[in-house]
C-alpha cells in the first residue's frame, strides 16, 4: 500500500508542475497579444490627488511670419491646455511662446505635450492638427533635413520630391501612415500614432539619402494588406515585400585617348639627342654653309614635287568619267495587240490641230503628189 501511495502521490505531484508550467505558458501567449480596439485608461486627478511638487515649464521661439496666425487662434490654445490645468503665455515682443505647470496640474505627462503643441505651432502646423497631440495616443516627431544634404539645390529637388507631384506623395504618405505630414524649411513635422512615426521618419531619411518615396511607399501598401489577413500576421513577409536595387546611371563615359601606364622603372629615360649631336652622327656639322643651303634647297624642291603631283591628281579627278551602267538585255518581242497604231495617233492630232483654227476638217484628202502640181500651176499663172 505505501508503494502505491508513494507512487500515486509522485505522479499527483508531476501532474500538479505540468498544470503550473502550462498555466504559465497560456499566461505568457495573453500577454504577447494585444486585442483589438485596447485603450489604456485616462489619467484622471483621482490617480494623483495631491498635484506636483514643483513648477516646470518650457518655451520656444516661433518665426515672424507665424505671429499673426498665433495672435488669432492662442485664446483656443489656451483654452484646450487649461483642461489639463496648464497655463501658456505668448511673447510678441521677444517672439517666444511659454507652457508651464500650476499647482492644480495632476497630470506630470502633460506638460511635455504641451510643449510638442508649442512646437508643432512654431513650425507651421495648424491649431486643428496640433490640438491632437494632447491625446493619449497620438504623438509628434520633428525630423531636422537641413543638414543631410550639402548642396542646397539638391536638398530643394528632395523636398520637393517628398511633397510630389500637388502633393500626391505626400498625401500617399499621409493615408499609409495615418499620420500628418508637414514639410516646412528645414524640418518634417509628423503628428500621429507610434508605428506611423517610425515609418514616416524612415521614408523621409530615405527621401534625403536620394531613395524615391514611391519605393517605401509601395512596401508600405504590401505591409498594409498583409497585416488584414490573420494568418499572415504571425509570418514572415520579407518574401511578399518588394526589393528595389539601386541603380548607378550616372556612368562615367570612357575617354577617346585612353592613357596607357607605363611600367615603373627606377632609371630615368635616356636624355634627347640635341640638334648638334644630330649633325655630328649624319656628317651635316662638317659640311660648309654653302653645302648645307644647297641640300636644303634640293630637300624643298622634292617636298614641292611632291605636293604639285598630290594637287594635279586632285584637279584630274574631276575628269574622269564616271561608270557607265550595263545596258539592259533585251527582252521577247511583245504581242501585235500590245504595239501602238502609229497611224491613228496622228490623225488625231490633226484633227485637235484644225478644231483650234476653226477651219473643217477635209472630207477626202487629197494625196500629196496633187498638192504640189496645184502649187505649180499657181506660181507659173503669177
């Protein structure tokens, strides 16, 4: 009996560690996934009855063109920054905007949204975009491009690149992402969910490195269908994502003249021959002065010869007649039916003759013999 106890007892207790380890594993897979439409609760005064110990602020300068927009819509900012019991000055004199805490802020999270709302105001961003950031689940980034590129017309080109087209490209951006994009000077400021900011700050870097958009961008769309379907979720997609290789077109043309490299030698080259070591080896520095205009002129004459013969073949091209083209072999005489009634021709024509001077065409004409004895009888009557 105590065998089977013990033995029983045993197997109740392994029993027992594989229902803990199980437990645990089902634990851990809960915590991997998160269901759909999750929020965390809202931090409200309850959490933090008493306040904050200490006053915090933050200020930042805003460029001379924004003070008129600012001027209008600050009663608005102050208003949504005081639901959360922070108060905002604005500077017009120094050109600043300030956010600091009180002694009724509960919230020690919110002053830092405050100041990425001061932020975005100062780089452009309208009220009704900025406003958002004092939700829990919308953030901002601001990506500094002014530095990344050195020439400045390149840097304007890739700008430009990224707002596309009446800004389909950035529009494109802005739909993937679920993030807003604005592009202004030397900054990008995106307002929007975490993992839109990772992708928005990504393509833009890519933009600035002479990587066109459109490439995230079609990845982006790939991931965006993937992510639909339940079964893909879980595997890899690096074989449905696109991989664009980069092309090098701006390819050097090759020279005419390509420069051959001589083989290296420690020796120098040997020193030219100077024009009077040149005599001295023909035997031309011994002759006289006499001697050496005789042979010049006799070496001119034969350059000249030379040139008249060139010249006189140049001006007898001209003569020469050109090839004549071989006749062509005659063919098979052609059908009687085909040949052309000579005879018929010219009575025609005779006849177009004498319509035009208005004279009747003879019925009978008379042959020729009669004609000429009629015009001998009139010349021997005259």
């Amino acid at each position: 009996m105590a065998s089977s106890t013990t033995g029983d007892g045993v197997s109740i207790l392994v029993t027992g560690k594989k229902s803990k380890k199980n437990k645990n594993q089902v634990d851990d897979s809960e915590l991997l996934t998160v269901p759909d439409g999750w929020k965390e609760p809202m931090f409200t005064k309850e959490d933090n009855p008493r306040g904050l110990l200490e006053e915090s602020s933050f200020a930042t300068l805003f460029p001379k063109y924004r003070e008129a927009y600012l001027k209008e819509c600050w009663p608005l900012v102050e208003k949504a920054l005081g639901e959360s019991q922070i108060k905002a000055s604005l500077d017009l004199i120094e050109g600043s905007m300030t956010v600091y805490t009180t002694k009724k802020t509960f919230d020690p999270y919110s002053i830092l949204k405050a100041r990425d709302l001061i932020k975005l105001l100062a780089r452009s961003v309208p009220f009704e975009q900025a406003v958002r950031i004092l939700q829990d689940d919308v953030a901002c980034d601001i990506i500094k491009i002014g530095t990344l590129v050195r020439n400045r017309d390149r840097f304007v080109k890739r700008r430009q690149r990224l707002v596309g087209p009446k800004g389909s490209t950035l529009k494109a951006l802005e739909l993937l992402t679920s993030c807003y994009v604005m592009v202004q000077g030397n900054t990008v400021s995106a307002l929007g969910p975490f993992k839109g900011l990772k992708e928005v700050r990504k393509v833009v870097m890519d933009t600035m490195k002479n990587i066109h958009p459109i490439y995230n961008i079609k990845t982006l769309m790939i991931k965006q269908e993937l992510s639909k379907d339940p079964e893909l979720r879980v595997q890899n997609w690096e074989r449905f994502l696109p991989h664009f290789r980069h092309k090098n077109l701006s390819k050097r043309k090759e020279p005419k003249k390509k420069r051959r490299v001589k083989e290296y030698t420690p020796f120098p080259p040997p020193q030219p021959d100077s024009k009077v070591d040149k005599e001295l080896a023909t035997g031309e520095f011994f002759l006289r002065k006499s001697e050496k205009k005789m042979k010049k002129m006799e070496e001119n004459k034969v350059k000249q010869a030379e040139s008249l013969t060139k010249k006189q073949e140049q001006r007898n091209k001209a003569f020469i007649p050109p090839k004549e083209k071989p006749l062509m072999k005659k063919t098979g005489k052609a059908p009687s039916q085909n040949k052309l009634d000579i005879e018929t021709i010219k009575d025609k024509v005779k006849k177009a003759k004498t319509k035009k001077l208005g004279a009747p065409p003879p019925v009978n004409p008379a042959p020729p013999s009669n004609i000429k004895k009629k015009n001998n009888k009139s010349k021997s009557k005259g």
